[in-house]
C-alpha cells in the first residue's frame, strides 16, 4: 500500500490527464446527448494523449466510462439514453500512465444547477464534506475518524450514506485492498493512515436511501428508495505534514 516517490509521480501524471477528462465530459454533458457519445467522446480523448483505460473489461465491465443518471447509484453502463434537462449524472474513470492509476468522479446537474435544487444541495453536501475532512486525515491519522467525519457532515443536512459501499486504496490497480465503508465502522478503529499511502475518496450519498438495489444487469445499482444520489472522489497521497489530491476536481 505504500507508494515510492516515483510511482506517485506516475499516478500524479495520471491524474492530470483524468481531470482534463473530466473537465472536457463535465463541459459535454449536456440536454440532447447520449451516454454512449460521451463514452466515444472520453474514448478519442484517450486515443490523442495515448494513455491507457483502467476500467474496460475489468471484471467484464464494457465501457471506459461509469455514467450513472438519477437513481442508478453507480457502475451506470453507458447506453443509447438521452440526457434531459433537471437529470443527475455521475461521471467515474480511471486512467493509467506507466502502468500507474488514478482515480476520480464528479457528479453534475444537466443544464442548470438551480433548475434541481435537491439534487445542487446534495452534490453540494457530498463534495463539501468530503474538501473539508480530506485535509484533517494528516491530524488525526485515524481511518475511523475520516469516515465519521463525512458520515456526521453528510447528516447534519438530513442526507444519506449509502452503507454498503466503500472507499479504497489505488494505484497499482483499479481497486486495491483494503475496502473502507463511508460511514464509522468497528473494524477500522485500529487502522490509521501511513505516509505514502495513495487511496482514493469517494463519499457516495442519497437524498433518503442508505442502501441500494440491483439492477437488470450485473453491474448497475440503483437507490433503494428510487431517490437521486451524489458522488464525489479524489486520489489523494498522505503524509505526515500534508494530504495531496492526485486526481479529481476541486474547481466545479
């Protein structure tokens, strides 16, 4: 789990080519396109820079992209539907460079924020939460504390965790292991962070549902009660002194 000076640099680099992803899909994402032209959209983009996808095939997952709209909470399969105006979209990817990845997600209102009030507030909340607590990890240390920190914010706005699913560490794969719920669980307590540790944070929340359901394929999971959800993720590296976002997007 502890990375080298060199392999940070590498996920570092990968990050900057997955935040110009992001920021070109966030500008794209608009009334009237398809969630598959976003996917051939990221696809050129990958092509031009010729850097590599961390995400198709794995696990037999068939796009580079995780577009999840309304109440698909995550692992959305890019298809033929067309967003609309008021919709809630999720964009995850990964990108590696020299077999280094990184790892970030951004959530987006189509159109105009204040056209979906509840669904601004939520994004608003999860990204919030997760910008002011990252910066604490290297005071306190304590896994259990982080997730504590952005279970009680995400509360204090009478929003939802989604309790099953987990943040992770990542750089020499798509998911490393150890899996560490968003909310404060026993079994990290002991746990701390260590210098060096590259993970990435991913807070995923919902406006009532702290659980969710399958849907009609393997991948695809949708909010329990039907609600929209939000989500937010950086690839961070800790150390004593400092806490470093390697991927994701602060500026939206």
């Amino acid at each position: 789990m502890i990375k080298s000076k060199q392999q940070i640099d590498n996920i570092r680099e990968s990050g900057k080519y997955l935040n110009e992803l992001l920021l070109m899909l966030w500008n794209f994402s608009k009334a009237w396109i398809t969630l598959v032209e976003l996917e051939i959209i990221a696809e050129e983009f990958m092509k031009r820079n010729n850097v590599k996808w961390a995400f198709k095939w794995y696990q037999w997952f068939p796009a580079n992209l995780c577009l999840s709209v309304n109440d698909c909470l995550v692992h959305g399969i890019p298809d033929n539907y067309i967003l609309k105006n008021w919709d809630l979209l999720k964009i995850d990817s990964w990108v590696i460079y020299k077999w280094w990845y990184s790892d970030a997600a951004i959530s987006v209102v189509i159109w105009w924020e204040i056209t979906n009030p509840q669904a601004r507030n939520l994004i608003q909340v999860t990204k919030k939460a997760l910008n002011e607590w990252v910066q604490k990890i290297v005071d306190w240390k304590k896994i259990y504390d982080f997730s504590k920190a952005v279970n009680d914010e995400v509360k204090k706005w009478w929003f939802s965790i989604i309790k099953k699913l987990t943040w992770h560490w990542v750089g020499s794969a798509v998911h490393e292991k150890p899996y560490v719920y968003n909310r404060p669980h026993p079994d990290t307590m002991k746990n701390e962070f260590k210098n060096w540790m590259v993970v990435a944070l991913e807070p995923i929340t919902a406006i009532s549902s702290d659980d969710f359901v399958e849907g009609n394929n393997w991948w695809n999971l949708y909010t329990q009660n039907g609600d929209l959800w939000a989500q937010w993720e950086y690839t961070v590296v800790v150390t004593d002194n400092w806490c470093e976002i390697l991927a994701g997007i602060t500026s939206l």
